[in-house]
C-alpha cells in the first residue's frame, strides 16, 4: 500500500511549512535595541557637550556691508551666482549708497549690476564691498 498526498495538500504544507519558519525567524530580539554596546559614544544633549574644532566657524551668515557712489541715477542689483537676489535699490547720482544686509555663508561670491554694467566680487566673513560702478 502506497500513501499518496494530493496536490493541493502538497501546497498547502508548503505555505505551512514557509508560515510557521518565517514566524520563528522573525521572532528573534534585536540585542542592540535592548542593550547599547559599550563602544557606541553617548550622544550629546545640549551644544556645549559637542567636541568641535577648536578655530570651527558657528557663523551661518555673513553680514555685508556695501559701497556705491554713482554718477548717474539707477537700479543696483546684487545677486548671487545663480542668479539669487540678495539687494536691489534705486540709487541716485552723486549720493553714496551704503546698504548692509546678511546672507547665508554657503554663498561666496556677488555679481553686482548696475546701468549695464557688472562687477563680480569674492566673499570672506564680514565682507565690505566697494564698487567702482558709476
């Protein structure tokens, strides 16, 4: 006598079979959850627990202070390098024209636009900026 197990009966021990060995598996404790290892750093609460360089820089701005003595009257046009607005101002002729303003320090370098004309300057901390734009 031979025992014989129909098709279906065959799949479904199968997909038992896979059910009941995912399930043990994926019972398993997760150790460092539970337990933090002795090599992790302790993570810091407050900034004076931060460990920086001693010279970092915690500035995320840079004030500008800017310059221009036009002859003629017209628009000034500070932007950035692509073409981001940092200033725009009507200036008048013969007045000196000196707006400060901040802007983020990821950004180091302003094209200045004024009546057709442009000047292209580089950025350091604290940047005074003279144009000889008239």
């Amino acid at each position: 006598m031979k025992f014989c197990i129909p098709k279906c009966s065959k799949l479904f021990l199968l997909i038992y079979g896979f059910f009941i060995s995912t399930t043990i598996l994926s019972c398993k404790r997760d150790q460092d959850l539970i337990r933090p290892k002795s090599n992790q750093a302790k993570q810091a609460t407050s900034t004076g627990e931060l460990k920086v360089a001693e010279h970092f820089n915690w500035e995320t701005s840079n004030e500008i202070e800017f310059e221009i003595t036009p002859t003629q009257s017209g628009l000034l046009l500070i932007q950035g390098e692509n073409a981001e607005v940092f200033h725009k101002a009507f200036v008048h002729a013969g007045t000196t024209y000196n707006p400060k303003f901040s802007i983020q320090n990821k950004f180091t370098k302003l094209n200045v636009f004024f009546n057709g004309k442009q000047e292209k300057f580089t950025l350091t901390a604290k940047s005074k900026i003279k144009s000889n734009l008239k």
